[in-house]
C-alpha cells in the first residue's frame, strides 16, 4: 500500500511537472532541448502508469497515420503529452480505488457473537 501511495506521488509530480513544461512550449518559450525534456518526462509517465498507458501506443498510431503528426513533432508531444497524463490520472486517482480500496469492500457479520468473546 505504501510502494502504491509513492508511485502515485510520484506520477503526479512529473506529470505536473510535464504539463507546466507543455505550456512553456505552448507559450513559444520552447526549444528543441525543452521538447527532449517533455518527450523523456512522457517516456517516465508512461512507465509509471503501466498497464493504462499501453493505450496510448494505438492512440500515437493513429494520430501519426491519419493526421500524420510525427510523435517527436510539436504537435505530436501535445497529443503524447495530454493523453498520458488523462490515462495516468484517470489510472492513479480513479481506478486504483477499485483495484485496492481503503476500507474492506465487505464487512463480516457477527452473527454468532464471538467477537464478544
């Protein structure tokens, strides 16, 4: 439970970390070594939300083959960038809750009344 809660912590600071780069970038403070950077920050986001991120793979091959964006294009880390960090958040603070939740999904019922004992 604890390796969990550190993962998530984790995940959230680079991919905030990715999303504050990504609107330098938009901004037109970018440049090719801020556009390796965000592409290494996606590579790092994408390992850390396995299983979800392997969505990603068709959804990059889509956008390269029908709107044909390159992935290391401009416009390919805008694509790259936000749809990782929605399947991260959506695997870190949505789905986990129903992978391991807090508290017992089930409560025994003490119908003999031994717990008394």
């Amino acid at each position: 439970m604890h390796i969990k809660s550190n993962l998530k912590h984790i995940w959230l600071a680079v991919g905030a970390f990715s999303m504050i780069l990504l609107a330098f970038d938009w901004f037109g403070f970018g440049s090719h070594n801020l556009q390796n950077t965000i592409l290494g920050l996606n590579v790092l986001m994408f390992v850390l939300s396995l299983p979800c991120s392997i969505f990603v793979v068709p959804v990059i091959a889509a956008a390269s083959y029908y709107l044909e964006i390159h992935t290391t294009s401009g416009e390919g880390i805008y694509v790259n960038t936000i749809f990782l960090f929605v399947l991260g958040f959506m695997q870190w603070f949505w789905i986990a809750n129903f992978w391991s939740p807090a508290e017992k999904p089930f409560q025994m019922l003490d119908l003999l009344g031994e717990s008394s004992r």
